[in-house]
C-alpha cells in the first residue's frame, strides 16, 4: 500500500504540471482583463488538434510543433480580444464577457465538429508510451516533459511581468486600469496583447494534454474548463504561480483518493477546493483585491 501512495504522489505531482499549462493562460487573462475566459477549455482542444495535424500529416515532431502552434495561437487569441472583447463596455462588461466567451466557444466547437468530426484521436510518439525507472518508480517522459514545461512557463512569464517594461504595463493594468490610461499605457493593447498570451500558452497545454488524456475530440472542453476555473480559483485568482501549486495539490489529492474509490476522486477533487477556500477565500496564493475600475 505505501508504494501506491507514493506512486500516486509522484502521478498527481506529474499530472499537475500537465493542468497547470492549461491553466496558467486562463488566470493571466483573468488577472489583467478581469474576465473569466469560459472559452479557454475548447481552446486546449483546438492547441490540441493543431498539434494533431502538424503530427500526423506534415510528420513534425510534438515538441517541434510548439514553434508552430504557440504563435498561432497567439493570433487567435489577439483575434478573439478585439472583435468579441474588446467592444463590450460597462459595468456589465464582466457579465458579458461569460456570454461571449461561451459564443466563441460554441462557435470554434461547431468549426472542430465540422472538419474533424466526433471522433477520438490522440497524439503519439516514441516519448509518450516510454517511462524511465527512478527509485523504484516508472515516470512517463511526456509526463516528466510536461511538469518541466509547466515550471520553465512560470519563471518565464513571472520574469516577463517583473522584469520588462511590458510587463509592468500590465501590472498596471491589473491593479488600475484609469490610472494607467492616465499615465499613458495604452490599455487595450495591454489587454489584446495579454489575452493573446494567455490562448497561447493554451497551445503547450493542448499539446500535452492531447499526449496524455487517452483521447480528445471536440466535445473535450467542456470537462476541461470545469476543471481549470477550479484550479485557478484555489490557485488565487490572477496568481501565476498560485495555479501551478493549486493543479499539483488538486491532481495529487484526486491521484490518492482513487486509489481507494475511482468513483469519489472527482468529488474530492472540488471537495478539497470547497474546504481550502473556507479557510483561505482568496485561495492558496490570491491576494485580497485591490483592482479600481
């Protein structure tokens, strides 16, 4: 029993890297825009299937592909801020910004359904069936490659808003938006910019997650976003690092309990959120709000 219990240690740890790439771009968005990006999930799927295609039809290599699908994504996701975000004005701007980010989700779900149909693929390469034995323990690579890449995108958006020009116009941004037009930051494209980073990083998230969840097909979003809004609210909403540590503690509290009960991992997956923000309501590593509108 002991060596499941650290195997499934070592399988949540692992696996929280992967949810932590697809989490990451949802709370920066949130952290500058404050909006909830319900559209995030189904953008996993569409990183996901560039990947797909780059893979299966021109043979390009998983990790190769990224070159490829993170600046794509990166347009997309600038596409999607000004002719669908950008435009909304107001107090009910927030509000607003869940309707039309689940239009934009339903909208890309349809064009999926439409040229890849309901059927499941999965990515594949010689990394993702392969593991290394350490200590006893067999550790998939694309997982190992996953959590590495979860961390090496932490420090470096973390050194892109603390230590670049850019990046302090969006912390700017993120605490008041009137003082920042008043000193000159132009914040729409502040804004556009940061969404577009934050769909981005949707692409390295797709990516893996297409690696390793057994199957995706267009419907897939939807479990995904439930998901991902859970890990960033226990994270701290609009806390990079706080949605790397919440998906390791949430993935790795779902790893234990299903050693005993598969059927019980995922209530205990939003038991644990439930129980950590009634200690904690601004979550692991939130702050109390300071934002002025």
């Amino acid at each position: 029993m002991g060596r499941l219990i650290y195997q499934a240690i070592v399988d949540g740890i692992l696996i929280g890297g992967v949810y932590a790439l697809m989490a990451v771009g949802l709370t920066l968005i949130f952290g500058v825009l404050d909006i909830i990006n319900i559209a995030q999930g189904i953008l996993v799927v569409v990183g996901a299937y560039l990947s797909y295609v780059l893979s299966v039809h021109l043979h390009i290599d998983l990790f190769v592909g990224l070159l490829i699908t993170v600046p794509a994504m990166f347009v997309l996701g600038v596409g999607i801020y000004w002719v669908f975000i950008r435009p909304l004005r107001g107090h009910e701007r927030t509000a607003m910004a869940l309707l039309v980010t689940y239009a934009v989700a339903l909208i890309i779900e349809g064009v999926l359904y439409w040229i890849f149909s309901p059927t499941y693929v999965q990515l594949n390469g010689s990394y993702v069936t392969a593991s290394v034995r350490v200590f006893g323990f067999y550790l998939p690579y694309i997982y190992l490659y996953g959590f590495a890449l979860a961390v090496a995108l932490v420090v470096v958006l973390y050194l892109m808003l603390y230590r670049t020009q850019f990046g302090r116009s969006i912390r700017a941004t993120m605490q008041d938006r009137t003082a920042a037009l008043l000193i000159g930051i132009d914040v729409n494209r502040v804004a556009g910019l940061t969404f577009g980073i934050g769909v981005a990083v949707t692409a390295v998230g797709g990516m893996m997650y297409g690696a390793t969840s057994g199957g995706f097909n267009p419907n897939s979003g939807y479990d995904l976003i439930s998901r991902l809004l859970a890990i960033i609210i226990l994270g701290g909403l609009g806390s990079i690092a706080g949605a790397l540590v919440a998906a390791v503690f949430m993935m790795t509290v779902e790893s234990l309990v299903n050693i005993w009960s598969p059927q019980w991992a995922i209530v205990v997956f939003y038991a644990a959120l439930v129980l950590v923000l009634t200690c904690r309501p601004t979550g692991l590593l939130g702050r109390q709000a300071v934002r002025e509108q």
